[in-house]
C-alpha cells in the first residue's frame, strides 16, 4: 500500500542592490530514472521576466537553466510536488550474467565508459581502516551488497537535528560524520569497483 506525500521547497536571495545574475542551474527536480514516482512537479520562479530551459546531464538528472536579461533585487525559486511512496525491496534489479558474481570484471570497453564513475577520491585514514575491512571473498553479487548494507546499518544510528527549519536527519559512523548514506555507499562500492546507478539507501536488512 502506498501514500502520497506533497512536498514545498522555498529558497530566497535578497540583495542589497539589483545584480546583474549569470545564469543559474537550479538542480531541484527529481532524476527520471528515481523509483518513487512522481505524479505531480510545478518549479515556479521569480521575478520575472526570465528564460527557462530544461537540460539534462549526463547522468540524466534534470537542470533547469534560467537566465534572467535585466538586473534583480530578488532571487525566488519555489517547488511544489507530490511523490508516492512505497515499499520497495532495494536489491530487486536485473544483473547481466558476467555481474551475477563478486568481484566484478568489465570488458574494456564498459571500463571506459563507467570510469568518471569509478574515480576514487582521497579518504581519511578512518574511512581507510573501514573499507579495508571489507570482506571481498568471491560470492554472489546481490548477496554481497546485502552484506555491505547490512554491516552499514550495525554501525549507524540516526540523530534527529532540531535547528528551527530543519527537517533533516545526521546520521553518525562511531568514527565520523556524514550528512546522507548515499553519499558513502558510493564511495564504498567504487572502492570495491562496483559502479552502482541506483543508491542503496534501505538500512533495515
């Protein structure tokens, strides 16, 4: 059974003068390849007159680029959305056969493809110790992302942030602090070389 959730995004810039903006990029529509549907977005902004063109990247998220040809005291972007959530089981996806089995070996031609994917960035000597003790014995490869998962979800416990206007959660490793679990999983799966297109965010395993 699924609900339906209506989301409200307001940001607001006020200057002090009317500035002359560079074209924005406004990242504040949800990708279309993202499982929770969305039945319902409007992106209203503000002040007029202004251009409006939707773009994509290229990992297909939306870009809305809005340039503005006269100066501006005010910058509004509003968004307004209805999404339908539902239970999903996060591990129910379809795995080429030469992917079925950890750990992963690319032809060359896949490799190069998926490489701004698999850059990996500098890690702390902390986030080091955790990833090198990652089990990587060969196994199936669904099994081994439950098992990543479910060892994440030992280690963190979510902190509720009070701070007026804040509806976030924080949620806190025994060794260090993140803002979001998709962010680390990614730099974990990259370390593994697993390139994944769809964050593994469901703790509960």
């Amino acid at each position: 059974m699924s609900i339906h959730v209506k989301l409200h995004h307001r940001t607001r810039y006020r200057y002090d003068r009317p500035v002359q903006l560079t074209p924005q990029i406004v990242r504040l529509r949800p990708a279309p390849h993202s499982r929770t549907p969305v039945t319902s977005y409007s992106l209203r902004i503000a002040p007029q007159p202004h251009f409006l063109n939707w773009q994509q990247d290229p990992q297909s998220n939306w870009l809305a680029r809005v340039v503005f040809p006269e100066r501006v005291e005010e910058l509004l972007l509003e968004v307004d959305l209805i999404a339908e959530l539902a239970v999903q089981n996060p591990f129910d996806f379809f795995l080429e056969p030469d992917a079925e089995r950890f750990p992963l070996e690319y032809e060359p031609w896949l490799e190069r493809e998926l490489r701004p994917f698999r850059e990996l960035l500098p890690v702390g000597p902390r986030l080091a110790q955790r990833l090198a003790a990652i089990d990587r014995a060969p196994r199936r490869t669904v099994d081994f992302l439950v098992d990543l998962n479910r060892a994440l979800s030992a280690e963190v416990r979510y902190l509720i942030r009070m701070q007026p206007g804040v509806r976030s959660h924080t949620f806190v490793f025994p060794f260090a602090q993140f803002r979001e679990t998709g962010g680390y999983l990614v730099r974990q799966n990259r370390a593994v070389t697993i390139v994944l297109h769809i964050l593994l965010h469901e703790h509960g395993l």
